[in-house]
C-alpha cells in the first residue's frame, strides 16, 4: 500500500475528526437568522481542507458561522407538506420574527413531533441550517430539524435572555472590528487580542468583506433585541400600575370574545375602545403579547391566545 505522506495523514485526521465531532447548536434569534447567507466554502481560511464531506455552512451578518442551531418559541403553523411521503412544514416564533422548520421521513422523532403536537405550544428545537437560493437574489432560510420538545414558557424566556445576551456579545465585537477599520488577517489578529473567538473572528472578517450596510443591520438587530426583552419584562408580572391593568384588561377581554378560538382583530379593537381603551394602547398590548408568545395570528386578522 502506497504511503501517506504528513499532508495526506494530516487530511485523513481532519476529515476523520468533523464526522466524529458533532457541531455545537448555536442560539441566534429569528432575525438573524434569516438575514443568513451561505459560507462559501472557499472564504474559509481552512480552505485547503475542505472537501465535498466539510458541512454546508451559513454565516449571519455579524459573522455567526452556523451549522446546527437551537431555538425555543411558539410553533403557530404546521402544515403537512409531502405528497408520497410526509413532510412537515413548522413556522416557529420568538420575540424577533419567525423561523421555517422542516421535518420529514429522515427525521423520524421530530417528524413524529409535528404529526401529534397541537398548536399553539412552546417548543424546543436543535437541527441543521439551511439556505436554498432557487435564482440569484431570492435566497429562503429554514431549519431541518432533529430534535423537538414541547416546553413551558418560563424555559421559553430564558432562552430569549440567554440568546439576547449572546448576541449582545457578538454585535459588539461586530461594532468594535467596523470602527477599526482593520480587513483581513490584520482585523482576525486585532480581534483575537480582544479576546474574540477564533471562529467569530473569522466570521466577522468574512462577513464585513460581503455586507454592504453592516450599521444598518447592527441597529435593526439591537432594536429587535431591546423589544424582546420588553416583552420579557411586561409578560413576568413584574409590571404595576396602569400597564398591568391595561394588559389583564386585553387578555379577559380576549378570553371574554373566544380568544382560544379566535378573534377578529377589527371587532376586537371596536369592543376594546366601546370600554374606554384607547386604540393605540391596545394595539401596543397585543403587539406585546404577540412578541411574548401569549397570542398568535392563526391567520391575518385573526388573535388567538397560545394558553
């Protein structure tokens, strides 16, 4: 048998090592992640050893390389969209926007999952990333799931501060590499000093090579983050005065019209102001509770309570 030489071994080790080393769920909110484009695979730094076998990566704006993610929020849609076999279509909600998930006959337990959940309901999600660009310029994100559990909504909250707390961590290294002016192997070398990870600081310095408005995103993503822990902060209770009045006054109201079945959301607003709110604070109530996950819209018009 013909010898390897130190390249070659050290090629078999790599290859060996990324099938037995499973990629760590990352935790990234909603908008983020549809913001997510596809690493090409020759951005990589290690790109003298990635084959047809490296996985498909994704890469978000602030430079989150992503692999396999792990996301908690209200599934509100579900959809069995397969034809000779079944797949299942999710549409996962947090306090950011909504994630895509697929699950099919190669997902056995989440597609199992789907086909008895019942909707609404808090659930936990780890699976893999995906991006389908069907023609430049038109590029759809989604999830491919692996494991799904039902959970409560206090585990739901506490994945929104853990994820808004990492997030945070990383839009400000995003921020501090963008006022450097640094690029490249100088930016990576700038970034390792300040303690960033090394994979973080490669996505950063792949990502300010391809975003053309980084500031842009930066303050949507941080506004997104301030609105979800508000949610946060208005759904514990902790609220005094007139908010929690105005808020408890919502939900019977809603529970009083059917809210479990649903309710017009024109109606709903006519027979709130008819009781002396005013519009624009029940509009901010219900878009409170939509970001928390306490309602849904079923369909567009209609409020239905998750609980």
């Amino acid at each position: 048998m013909k010898r390897m030489d130190r390249i070659e071994i050290h090629r078999f080790l790599v290859e060996e090592l990324s099938l037995l080393k499973r990629e760590v769920a990352k935790r990234v909110f909603a908008r983020e992640f549809e913001a997510c484009r596809e690493l090409e695979k020759s951005s990589r730094s290690d790109s003298d050893f990635v084959d047809s076998k490296s996985p498909n990566l994704l890469i978000s704006p602030l430079g989150l390389i992503i692999n396999r993610i792990f996301v908690v929020g209200v599934v509100t849609e579900l959809d069995n969209i397969g034809t000779q076999s079944e797949m299942w279509k999710a549409r996962i909600v947090d306090p950011t926007g909504a994630f895509t998930v697929y699950a099919g006959q190669y997902q056995p337990e989440a597609s199992i999952f789907f086909s008895t959940v019942q909707i609404p309901a808090f659930i936990a999600l780890t699976g893999k990333a995906r991006v389908y660009e069907p023609e430049p310029g038109s590029v759809f994100v989604s999830i491919r799931a692996e494991e799904v559990n039902v959970v409560n909504e206090d585990i739901r909250n506490r994945w929104v501060v853990d994820t808004a707390e990492q997030t945070t961590e990383r839009l400000e290294s995003f921020l501090d590499a963008l006022a450097s002016g640094y690029h490249g192997e100088k930016l990576r070398e700038y970034l390792l000093e300040k303690s960033v990870s090394s994979e973080l600081a490669e996505g950063i310095s792949i990502a300010l090579d391809q975003e053309l408005a980084p500031n842009e995103f930066a303050k949507l993503l941080r506004a997104s983050i301030r609105e979800g822990l508000k949610t946060l902060d208005f759904n514990s209770g902790g609220g005094t005065g007139a908010k929690a009045d105005q808020k408890e006054f919502v939900l019977e109201l809603i529970r009083e019209m059917g809210g479990s079945k649903g309710v017009d959301y024109a109606a709903f607003i006519r027979a709130a102001v008819s009781r002396g709110i005013p519009e624009q604070v029940v509009e901010e109530v219900i878009r409170a509770l939509l970001a928390g996950g306490q309602c849904y819209e079923p369909k567009i018009g209609i409020i239905r309570l998750v609980r």
